[in-house]
C-alpha cells in the first residue's frame, strides 16, 4: 500500500512537470462502450482515462466503482496491440487486479491507470462488455469476485499459478467433467436440479479462472439471519441436501469440500451445492 501512495505521488509530480505550461490542452480520443457505440471524447492532457470517462459523462455502466483506487476492475479497458505495447508495464497492483476482470486480453488496462499524453490523439479505447464489479473476498490462494455480464451477476474464483509442478491441466478436466456428467440427462434423475458446479474454466500463464451463476445467501450466513429457519424449513433443507448428495454419489462425483459455506440457498430455501473440488486429496499424508 505505502509502495502504491509513493509511486501515485510521483507518477502525479512527473505529469504535473511534464504538463505543466500546457495544462488546458485537450486532445480527442474515441471510446467504444459497451454497446459498441462509437463515442468521441475530449481528454485532457495529464489526466487519466478514467477522468475522461466521468468529466466527459459518457454512460458506462460500472465505471470507476472504485473511484480509481485500484481495488477493482470495472473500468477494464482494451487498447490497439501497437497502443498498447507503447504503454508503460502494469505495476503490481493493477495485475491483480486485471486477473480479475471478465473477458480479459493481451491489451487490457485499466483506464484509471492510463495517463492521458499528447500522442493519444485519436487513439481508440473499447470497453469490455462484461464487467467485474464486486470483490468477493480474498484468501491466500484465491481471490472471489462478483461479475455482471450480459446473462446476469456471477462469480469468479481466481487461483493464482505460483508452482508450474502442479497437473493444473489435470484438475481443470476433471472440473470440466464435473459439468458434462451432471448435464446428462441420463446420469441421474434430475441432477442439476440441486447443483450448482462451475460452468466455465479458463486458464492462462498466471491463474486459473472459475465461473459459475451467482447465488446471494449460503447456509452459513442464512443460519445468522433473522427471521430464523423454522423447524420444517431445516427438515425441507435437510432433505434437498441428502437428495443431492444422493445424485452426485449415483454418478460417482464426490464433492470434496462440502460445507455449510458451499450450500447455497435461494430466497425460497432452494438448495444448491456449489464449488466441487473433487481433485483435492481423499486422505491425509502421515
């Protein structure tokens, strides 16, 4: 955090010096939004593209939820290959958070982090479609986001690669697996009906991405609020929970992480389990 503030001062002092006798010179630049609506904006020199986007008005959804911060990926933009290789490297904080932005490409910044400079003039800024909205959490080994897309709110679970030893290929297929045999209808009566696996999973060089619809309430924060489950509601929960282990065992999928954490709940108590992690070790090492 003290690394950020320092190199935001000095970042501000070096365009300030830089633009300082040409501070109300503005150049236009073109923003394509996400309706794919052509927008030419005017910039001004030494500020940056998420400036541009708000002084300018423009309706993007989701822009600059965090006011710039770098504590999220809303206003995730991509550049030309050319445009972007002119650019100075990402730091730190602006990687992580690009790993976390939905539809992410080799030309992604985000635009609170791109300083406007003259030879910008006419340069072309497309905004992602679907946007990353909303951490979720962070633990040591992933980081949890809530995205919109055009479908609808889900969730992205980033696992960060560090060790290149690992079958990574090996787990994302029997993820992948999870979801082909539970979408057989033959596999069992109904499976899906109570599980909610991951839909999609991406990998790249530096993390493995997983995608599944977003759920608001768990049981482990539904047994916290008020009103409480009555006792017939924890029977109704109780039941739909032993059906769905019933229907993953029938196929021969065992969860692997199953806790009060990963049992998601609608507004009308409809179970869900979420998050299988069937390739994590059936047993202890001793």
């Amino acid at each position: 955090m003290y690394r950020l503030i320092i190199r935001s001062i000095f970042n501000q002092n070096l365009f300030l010096k830089r633009y300082s006798s040409n501070s109300n010179n503005y150049i236009n630049v073109k923003i394509i939004d996400r309706d794919e609506k052509l927008i030419n904006a005017k910039a001004k020199i030494g500020s940056n593209m998420l400036d541009v986007v708000l002084d300018n008005k423009l309706d993007v959804d989701g822009f600059g939820a965090c006011e710039g911060t770098l504590a999220c990926s809303t206003c995730h933009v991509i550049l030309d290959s050319e445009n972007y290789k002119t650019l100075p490297e990402p730091v730190e904080e602006e990687n992580d958070m690009l790993d976390l932005a939905f539809g992410l490409t080799p030309t992604s910044r985000l635009a609170c982090q791109i300083i406007v400079e003259p030879r910008m003039k006419d340069w072309v800024f497309v905004v992602q479609k679907d946007i990353n909205d909303q951490r979720l959490g962070v633990t040591r080994f992933l980081k949890v986001a809530k995205a919109k897309t055009r479908n609808g709110y889900c969730v992205l679970k980033i696992f960060q690669i560090v060790d290149q030893s690992l079958p990574y290929d090996q787990y994302k297929a029997q993820i992948q697996e999870i979801y082909s045999i539970l979408h057989e209808k033959e596999s069992s009566p109904s499976p899906l009906k109570n599980c909610l696996p991951f839909q999609i999973v991406a990998k790249n060089d530096r993390s493995i991405i997983l995608t599944r619809p977003y759920i608001k309430d768990n049981l482990f924060y539904r047994l916290q609020t008020r009103p409480y489950l009555t006792r017939i509601e924890k029977k109704w929960i109780a039941y739909q929970l032993l059906i769905a282990l019933k229907h993953i065992h029938h196929v021969n999928i065992a969860h692997g992480d199953l806790k009060i954490e990963n049992i998601l709940l609608t507004s009308y108590n409809w179970v869900l389990l979420c998050d299988f992690a069937n390739f994590k070790p059936t047993f202890f090492a001793y």
